[in-house]
C-alpha cells in the first residue's frame, strides 16, 4: 500500500466537502496552498466561477483533477426530457475535458421526478433501462475526445431519487456490457459511504481492476446517522474499515487519488481550515 | 396471482404497526373482529402480555401466525456475549413454537454495540462470521423443535446497527450453506422495505424458491424517506412495484401470509381502526 502519510500528492479534496463555507476559486486556493495534489470541482461550482476562469486557476497551481462532478440523471418521463439529458451530458463531458479531469462522475438518476418528490414513475426497470442507453450514447462523445466515465454506485437508500445503479456488481456489468474490451473509457468510481456494507466489496473491486477503478471516494459511515444525504463523517469518526478497504482498492492496481468528499451539516458549519486540516490529518493517520 | 380483493384470510398484521396505540391482546382482537387471517407479534409485546395469555387468545380467536418477531443479534464482543444471544435465541424459538408461529424471524444482528451508538468493532467481517456460527447452531436446535428460520435482510441503511446480511442473495447463500438440501428448515423473509431497490430482486426470489420463502412483508417506500427506521410507507403512498414484486413472490412459489409490517411515527400517530382500516382497503386495492 502507498505511504500517505508523508506529501499530499494522492489526496484529492472533492468541493462539496466546503461548498457552504467557500466559493470554488477559494478552495482551490486553500487546496493549493496545502500542497494537496488535485480537486474534484461540482458543476455548479464551476458554473458559479466561470469554467474559463477555473480551468486556469487549477492549471496555474499545478493542481490535477481527479474527477469532474457530475454528469447522469439519464431517466427522464418523456422523449424531450431523455434528449435534453443527453445533450447536457455531453456538455459535462466538455467541461470535464476543459478542466483536465480524470473522468466524469456519473450518478445515474433514477425515477423521474423522484429528487422533486414529485416521482413520475415507479418503474425502476425502464429507469434502468434508460440509464443504460444513457450511458452508450454518452460514451461513444465521451470517447471520441478521451474522457473516460465513471459510474458511481450510490447507496441503496438514494436509489428513487438519486442513482438506480446501487452495487459495484451492477455498475460492473453495465461496464462490461457496454465495453467488453475493458478499454478504460468507462468504469467507476468507488465511494466508501455508499459501498461499504456491501458483502460483495472486495470480490467486486477485485474484479474492476485497474482499468476499470477510476476514482476512489472516502468519509465514514457515522453510527447512528441521522440524515439520509447530509450526515457523512470524518475519516476515523465512523466504522468503515478506511485501510482494509485501500488495500483491496490498490491491490486491485489503482494508483489515483484519494478523494475526500463530505457531505455533512456538521463540517459545512465548521471553518474551512479546520475542516481542511482535520482532512488532512485524517488522510495521514486513518485512510 | 392469487386475488386479495375478497376476504382477508390471507392478511396478516404485523403488531409492531400498531405497537404505539394498543397493547397487544387488543392489537389481536381488533385483527380478529376484522376478518383478518393471520398476526405476527413482536417479543416485547408478547412479554408485556404473558405469553400463555398471548397463545390462548391467538388460538381461540382461529388466527394464524406468520411469523414472530424476532431472534437474532448473534454478533456480541465477546465469549459471554455470544453465548447469552444463543440462549436467548432458543428462548424465542420455544415461544415461536408456543404460538404456533409459521416461523422465527431473524434480525440478524451486526457490529457489537452499534444499536446503542457505540460499536466496540467495526469488523463487519467477523460479524458476518458470528452471524453464520449464531444461525448455525440456533438452526440444530430449531429444526429439532420443527421452527423454521427466516433470515430477514435489512436495508443496506441498517447494516452497521441491526443486521449485516442485507441482500436477498447473501441470505440465500447462507441458507444454502447451513442446509443444501433445502429442507425448510431455513429460508429467509423478504420485506420490500428491505429489498425493494435490489436489481437482482427479482432473480434471487426465483432462486429462494417455495421451499426457501417463509414469509413477505409489504408496506411503501417514501420519496422522500425522512427517517432511517421509522418513516416507511402505506402500501401505494410510495414507490415500490408492489403488485410486479408479489407476481414474483407467488410465480416461485410462496402461498403464505401477506404481512404488513409499518415502522412509522406518522401512522402511529393514527388512531388504531384508520389504520387497520387503511391498511385493508389497500390490502384489497394496491398489494
């Protein structure tokens, strides 16, 4: 396993992490001076700066991107509503590229409507279904100017609204379908908040291999966690087993970054220092 | 499909949906005064009655009992600990067998402590391990006493606190590997709370078989859900696929009980009869 405890070259701060304390440009500018080695920037974030304006910042501080976040919510309740998921897909993919990204996140989407409350559907399977054409168009762009999807499995308890691709083994065999050749144009991306639990994490992440690991998300599950979205915990606050998991993530050949990515109402009403330091010295002693 | 629009016989009420309004006599009396065919009692509610009392009146009133609720937490810290969860699992498997109980629901447990907010491990591995040990040795005794088993998969959402099997496949492995034979000694009970967003659902039902479904519970998956355990829905409210994911259910065979089985503040915030009332009228209508 890679030592992390010396430079911070691998790690990775995802944005959303100080989304409530700091616009984009400051993060980066926190991030920077840290010597943390890249970011992953949320779309509105970038929208919120000036996509021209970010992607010269990140270049100027010698910053990679482990990931750009995010395209998907494919499912939509009619023709128009799928075409215009695709063509912001395609957009995502472009920006993505501006920016110099390792890959595009996707969170798949699931039941239309549902993230309103408002679902249109209850039919999972067509959502799936959607998610899958989805995917094959967004790739074959995605492709064409080299920037490799990931699929993010999200916990099974976002799968109305968010994401109905809910285990690396379901997001695996979309990969394989959709890519049988394992070119690295698609693959996943692993978060621990949303995989942990599941019986199948080693044998699944063993069988993605390193062309098909494109980015590697940490936080911890809290006991007990009182929100369904917003109550992620700090590395070592919670009961992942952060180390046994890299080692199977880097066993499995990954050599990206580590991505630190907190949603929390806790660390959003924490200072931005304090939360980027307590980051770092997490990712030091317990990831 | 079998046609639930007529009586209620194959019905049953899960006790814990009204477990904040009655006591448990006057849970089964109202059950009974309905029509309805069958209870599955909860072991709190079952100790706060007496259990002779609990017994007598179920079989007096011509109710069956689908299921009772629940052994398991075979996972502990220690020697001790797992042998007072063994003793304590016996202990309900003799008052399932009192009651007449079609089976012994399992929750099977998962990291020692966590269900009080303070997890002495976070080695879900070795829960997993203690788990199949508990099972194993509680099914000896349990198929010496002719009490099938049911291992319940609870959400993903619940697997550090309450039970660390939460697919429908994991169960059935662990069911194939303490009884190949498939004798019915050990089967699981499939909630579609539980396993609603599961994309291998409906695979992993065919797969369990007659011999292996011991028992269905139905209630409705919120958009949003605002709670981890006690936000689940009124069949119909929510969006699971209730009557595709019976038609699966009855295809591989199960011709037991329809159990509706609500954790929920809001309808124990109802009076007794709309419930009981509510829950028929979608019994009949939407299941």
């Amino acid at each position: 396993m890679r030592d992390l405890a010396g430079d911070l070259r691998h790690l990775s701060i995802n944005t959303v992490t100080l989304r409530k304390q700091l616009a984009l440009p400051a993060i980066i500018e926190a991030c920077a001076a840290r010597g943390i080695g890249a970011v992953c920037p949320w779309r509105d974030q970038v929208q919120a700066a000036s996509l021209a304006a970010v992607a010269r910042q990140i270049e100027d501080s010698d910053l990679a991107v482990s990931g750009y976040c995010r395209g998907g919510f494919f499912p939509a309740a009619d023709a128009a509503g799928l075409r215009t998921a695709l063509e912001d897909n395609r957009k995502a993919v472009d920006e993505a590229k501006a920016l110099g990204a390792a890959c595009l996140v996707l969170v798949v989407g699931s039941l239309p409507g549902a993230l309103a409350g408002t679902p249109a559907s209850k039919d999972i399977g067509l959502a799936r279904n959607q998610v899958r054409d989805g995917i094959a168009a967004t790739l074959e762009y995605a492709r064409s100017v080299g920037m490799p999807l990931a699929i993010e499995p999200l916990h099974p308890m976002q799968a109305a609204e968010r994401a109905c691709i809910n285990t690396l083994e379901h997001a695996l065999d979309l990969c394989d379908a959709l890519d049988p050749p394992r070119t690295g144009a698609i693959g996943v991306a692993v978060d621990i908040y949303h995989c942990w639990w599941d019986p199948k994490l080693a044998s699944q992440i063993a069988r993605a291999g390193a062309q098909r690991l494109l980015a590697y998300h940490v936080c911890d599950w809290l006991v007990p966690t009182r929100d369904l979205l917003n109550d992620r915990g700090m590395m070592g606050d919670g009961i992942v087993e952060l180390r046994k998991v890299r080692a199977h993530i880097e066993a499995a050949g990954y050599t990206g970054a580590i991505e630190i990515e907190i949603f929390s109402d806790h660390w959003w009403s924490r200072p931005a220092d304090e939360v980027l330091d307590t980051c770092i010295a997490r990712y030091r002693t317990v990831v």
